[in-house]
C-alpha cells in the first residue's frame, strides 16, 4: 500500500510538473505570437504608407514628366520588393524556428560556397566602390545544412555591403572575407570598414526587428531579420557564431566542423 502510494503521489507530481511546463509553454508562444504580429505590423506599416502615397499621386496625375513618373513607380517597386524580402525572411525564420525542417547534414566544400555568393554579389560590391579582399585557399569541406549556410553568409555579406557603402567614417570602403583553418573547425570571418556597433547593442543585433540604426537600416532596405536566422540556423546546428568590433569597423563570423 506505502509503495502503491508512494508510486501515486510521483505520477501526480511528475504529471504536474508537465502541466506546469506546457502552461509556461503556452504562455511564452502566445507572447511571442503578439510580439510577432506587433512587430510586422510596424515594419509593413511605413511600406504601405509609400506605396498608397505614391500610387495615388500617379492616380491623380500629380506629375505629366515622364522621369518624374519613372521615379514614382520606381519607388513602389524598391518598397515592394523590400516587403517580399521581409516576408521571405519571417517564413524562413518561422520555419528555422519551429523545427519545421529537418537538418540536413552534409559534406560541401565552404570556399567553394563563399566563392559564389562573392561572385553573386560583385554588381553591388562594384556599384558602391568597395575593394573586395577574398583570397581562397585550398578547399575546405565542412559539415553543416549547405543551404542554410549559405543564408549565414548572403545575410553576414549582405550586412558588410550596405554598411561598408554608408561608411562616413572609413577612409576605405572594404570588405575583407577569411576562412581560417584550426582545431576542427573552420572560421569564417566577415569585415567590413565603418561604423562600430554601440557597445549597449551588442547582445541585441540577434532578435527579431532589432536594428541599430533605424534610420540607415530603413535607407538600405534591412528588416532586422537577417541576424535571427544566422542566430535561429547556428544554435541548431550547435556551432559558435558572433560579433567583434574592430579598430576600423566591425566583423561578423561562424564556426564549423571540418570534415
């Protein structure tokens, strides 16, 4: 009877702790959920307001100048083009997030990936006039989620561009890219000349919608969403990943495991 008891009294307990779990649970995905719904409503409400101003200044024929009209519609296509990204960005978070997608473990070269993003990108890295610094060594294989690491690295370039080509501080617009071997695991390294992060933002640039400098962030497109999928992609795969202010700008970088 005392161990019947004693048995009974440690299911009840156990099963309480996992009501208490999944009411915490519960709590924290509906709090999330609001901040979620907050936070795009806030990002899409500045989008919306330009493109309804200038379609309705088409509408009403509020220029007969045909540049000037090329530039209306110009900027509704820049403004929709940067919601489809931030759409794009959340359901890939949203999805990183929730485990949606299992991990796909495998063996590719990283030089070889980091090589074409590079290539993929000069367009902007000439347009800008920022001096690209990658010089690849042999190749390094790595094992990760290729395609996911590949997003790391489009958002860690894609970061080091836009603040790289509003540097007001830096002599030199430069990009400097390294791939350093040691110990196991490959170092990746992403330096861009320019402003450095504010010490207090630091442990911030990580969440959702955080951005630094509204104003910049807002004239180059960003979402503050790029950040949290490197964050949501490298604690999946349990490899270091963070943020260095350097003496002329700020570098960005992640680890893998060779292979």
């Amino acid at each position: 009877m005392s161990e019947k008891l004693e048995e009974t009294i440690s299911s009840l307990k156990s099963a309480n702790i996992e009501l208490q779990r999944d009411v915490e649970s519960k709590t924290r995905i509906d709090n999330m959920r609001k901040e979620f719904v907050a936070n795009v409503s806030h990002e899409l409400k500045t989008p919306i307001a330009i493109i309804q101003g200038y379609a309705e200044g088409l509408m009403e024929g509020i220029t007969d100048d045909p540049e000037n009209q090329k530039y209306y519609c110009e900027v509704i296509m820049d403004e929709t083009a940067k919601m489809n990204r931030m759409v794009k960005n959340l359901i890939t978070l949203s999805q990183l997030e929730s485990d949606a997608d299992a991990i796909a473990m495998e063996r590719f070269d990283l030089t070889d990936l980091i090589g074409n993003c590079i290539q993929a990108s000069e367009i902007l890295i000439v347009q800008n006039g920022i001096h690209m610094i990658y010089e690849p060594a042999q190749e390094v294989n790595v094992w990760a989620d290729e395609y996911q690491i590949e997003e790391v690295f489009r958002n860690f370039l894609s970061n080091a561009i836009h603040y790289a080509a509003v540097s007001k501080t830096a002599a030199e617009k430069r990009i400097e890219v390294t791939v350093v071997k040691e110990g196991g695991k490959a170092r990746v390294s992403v330096f861009n000349t320019g402003e450095q992060i504010p010490e207090e933002s630091l442990e911030h640039i990580w969440d959702k919608f955080y951005k630094v400098d509204k104003a910049r962030t807002r004239e180059y497109g960003g979402t503050g969403i790029g950040l949290s999928i490197v964050k949501a992609v490298m604690e999946r795969i349990g490899q270091p990943y963070g943020v260095i202010n350097r003496e002329e700008g700020v570098e960005f970088y992640f680890e893998l495991e060779v292979a």
